[in-house]
C-alpha cells in the first residue's frame, strides 16, 4: 500500500488510532486531569508505533537501513514500558517485589536491546 510495506490491516488501525486521538483531544481541551495526558500520550505512541511499524523500512528514507530498524525498535519498546507505566499509575498497582519497578523494566529493556540486537 501506498508503496510500502504497510498492509491495509496496519493501516485501518493507524486510522483508527489517529481518530482516537484527535476525539480524545477534542474533549480534553476544558478538563486537565493528568490521566487524560497520559492516555493521549499513550495513544500518540500507538499512532507513531503502527506507522513507522506500517511506513518503515523504506528505500527512500535518508540514511541507513540500520537507523530505520532503530527507529521501528526503539518506539516499540517506549510503547512496552509506557504501557506498564500508564497501568500502574491508573489503576494504583503496587509494585511487586524483586525491586521490579518502571525504570528497572526500562534499563532491562533497553539493555536488552543493545546487548541482543545493536551490539551483534
């Protein structure tokens, strides 16, 4: 679609997810509840994980192919620990043992990558 590897699949939800937004921007204009910042934040990372999941890897962005991997790959861990991140702080969960806490899970994550994808 469009020239790229985005399947029609990826992009009716890309649809969807941006019409999310932008109703939820909508009627936050009156209220600042910083839950309505976290959801539409979150939602942003929905918007720009399925369009550089859909959009990228491409031949006609500037630079490497490796800098697009990084790209695609660093948004979706974002969207992994902010969704850990938005449901502990929304539904007041407690921490569990064994120091797991969002900046451990952030630095193993991020670790992880480096170690297993970059590094090789």
């Amino acid at each position: 679609m469009f020239g790229t590897s985005i399947h029609w699949t990826t992009f009716f939800y890309l649809l969807i997810d941006t019409f999310i937004v932008l109703f939820t921007l909508y009627f936050s204009r009156k209220r600042t509840r910083s839950s309505l910042k976290h959801f539409l934040f979150l939602g942003l990372l929905f918007v720009t994980y399925n369009a550089s999941g859909g959009f990228l890897p491409t031949d006609n962005f500037p630079g490497p192919l490796i800098l697009q991997y990084i790209i695609t790959y660093g948004v979706a861990i974002t969207l992994c620990v902010f969704t850990v991140y938005y449901l502990y702080k929304e539904y007041d969960i407690v921490v569990l043992k064994f120091n797991s806490s969002i900046r451990n899970l952030a630095i193993f994550t991020i670790a992880s990558y480096i170690i297993l994808f970059l590094v090789p």
